[in-house]
C-alpha cells in the first residue's frame, strides 16, 4: 500500500485535527469527511481540509477506496459505525470509549476478528513516565506492589464544557476522560477481579440527566491489591497523577517542574531509607508514537492487531481485545455504583 486512503467519521472529537493529521503524512490521505448530524460545522472542517462532505455512511464506505475511518462521533454511534466498517472490510481508528456495555464490546469484537480488519482504539494517556514505573516494577526496585492510586481532575463541569446529554454520551466522567484512568491502571495492572464505584452529580443538569461528574473507583486484583481512581469534572484545574505503591518503596508520576506533560518526570522514594531518586525525561524509554501515526503505520506496513499494547510504541491506544476488557469495567463501574455505601450510626 503506496498511500492509505483514511476518513473522518463524525464531529464530537476535533475532526479537523485528526484530518490535519492524516495530511500531514507522506504515507496518508484524506478522503472524506462524514456526518450526518452536524452537517455545517463538517461541511466547513471538509472546505478547509479540501476534500469532499459526504453524509450518507453507506455512500462513504462503499465507494471512496476507503482503507480506513477515524472515528470520533458520539460515543451511541460509535458501535454502529464500526460495524459498518467492518462489514465493508475497512479498518477502524476510534477515539476511546469503542462503547461502555460489555455485550456491544464483545459484538464489535466478534466483527473485527471475522472481518480482518486493522483496530486501534485511542487513548494517548500511558507517558513514558508510566512506561519508566512497569520498567521499575518488573526490576523489583518498589518490592511486591501493595496498591496505586490514579487522579484526573479538570474544570469542565464548572466551566460549561460538557455535554449532558446521555443519550448522546451514554455516561459522565467515566465514558470520557475517566477512562485515561482505566487505561492507565490497566496497563499496570490488566484486568481486575472486582470493584467498587462511588458517583457523585453535583449540578442539577447532572443528576436529572444521571451524568456522573466526580468518580471514585476501588478496584481489586490479585493478592488483595487495591488500585483507586479518582476522576473529576470539579477539581478547577486540569491535573494527572498516578502513585504505585509497593513493599520496597512507592512511585510517583507527575509532572516535571520545568513544565513538561503529565508523566514526565518520575520520583522514587525507598522504604525505610528515606532515600528518594527523581527520573527525568532523559532516564524515561522512547514515548509511544503518536496514536494516528501508529494506526497508519498498521495500514501501510499491515501491522497485526495483537501487536497493540505489546509493542511500546502503540501504548497510545490499545487493541481490540483490551478495548473489550475496558468496556467490561466502565459496564461494571455503572453497573456498581453507589451500592456500596453503608450509612454510620
């Protein structure tokens, strides 16, 4: 394959990046942009890009040459549009969550093993910090791990950026961003045993509509390691921290104090020592390769799936198979929440 032929499917997620990206490339073109439902603000992303606006779907997969679509629609629209890829034998890139019910996950997964095609689900939240910690981990430098706590926090209830409609998003904080977390614990940890989910809806738009906006996850995994996510639609300031804890000493990923992303600097304090050693971006592996770049990497040099989240480079995504596991969670986490909680007397 000389050049993979790529579209833009849908407008929730900046269609005019992601077309900006497959541009860019030597390897890549745009063919396309489709919608069906924001037709305007498409039509215009389409104008500036310089490639055609189709609206009708089956037109779009059918007769554009199509080796791959980028879908960045509604998460309710996501499982339908992948199907229809599938079916006509091209290849997906999907913008995290696929979906958030376990039975619809395993449905698509169904399809993409039938069918061949190359999957790639984004979620660019594994730093090369991250990637440092499971390094430090399998060394034995933090002793058996004991727990890990895992934080996101972000203003966007407080400012009016998102959307309440549930119908459309099909969930809160943990069918969006709440998900950088699951990805995060995953990739340390794989799939847990059980959890517990506490959601709290603080606006009134939030609890008509059940749009959970802060989330609090206990997750337990073998030999009784408890992982927590903390999720926030509230906190005021975006912020990303994850700290694994362990018998010999516990790891902090934060961000460095020259300025640099979430994940770029990693601080290692010894137990019982007091020691402590702060790796900087020049101790950290190569970072993931960019998750667009990744996914036409898998078109051009026809990359299997199962190499997704094996080889350090796709970290900014992962495979269909652990795209399902991360369906199972979020389905979990609703399906738990808030039954936990035993009133004090």
């Amino acid at each position: 394959m000389e050049k993979a032929r790529i579209a833009i499917c849908g407008s929730r997620v900046k269609p005019d990046r992601f077309g900006s990206l497959i541009k860019k490339f030597e390897d890549s073109e745009l063919a396309a942009v489709w919608d069906d439902q924001n037709i305007e603000r498409c039509e215009k992303v389409a104008e500036d890009l310089g490639v055609p606006f189709e609206r009708d779907i089956d037109n779009l997969l059918n007769h554009y040459r199509l080796d791959g679509v980028v879908i960045v629609s509604d998460n309710a629209r996501k499982k339908d549009l992948i199907l229809k890829a599938a079916q006509a034998g091209i290849s997906v890139f999907v913008e995290k969550p696929m979906c958030v019910s376990a039975e619809d996950a395993k449905e698509i997964q169904k399809a993409v093993h039938e069918s061949g095609i190359k999957f790639y689900m984004s979620d660019p939240f594994v730093s090369s910090g991250l990637m440092k910690v499971k390094e430090l981990i399998a060394q034995g430098e933090l002793g058996r791990i004991t727990g890990a706590r895992f934080l996101l926090g972000a203003g966007a209830a407080l400012y009016g950026f998102i959307s309440y409609d549930r119908e459309k998003s099909l969930g809160g904080i943990m069918a969006d961003v709440g998900g950088h977390m699951i990805h995060q614990a995953h990739y340390i940890f794989g799939k847990p045993e059980a959890l517990s989910a506490q959601l709290s809806y603080y606006s009134e738009e939030a609890k008509k509509n059940q749009i959970e906006e802060n989330a609090v996850i206990v997750m337990r995994y073998p030999d009784d390691v408890l992982v927590t996510l903390n999720c926030s639609w509230l906190s005021g300031a975006g912020m990303g921290e994850a700290e694994i804890y362990g018998t010999g000493g516990v790891a902090v990923v934060q961000k460095a104090e020259d300025g640099h992303s979430p994940g770029d600097e990693v601080v290692v304090v010894k137990r019982g020592k007091g020691e402590s050693h702060t790796y900087s971006l020049k101790d950290m592996p190569k970072p993931p390769r960019q998750h667009i770049r990744y996914f036409i990497d898998m078109l051009v040099k026809d990359l299997p799936n199962d190499i997704v989240g094996v080889d350090p480079q796709s970290n900014s995504g992962v495979s269909i198979d652990h795209a399902v596991e991360f369906a199972e969670i979020i389905d979990t986490i609703y399906q738990s929440a808030n039954k936990g909680f035993i009133a004090v007397e």
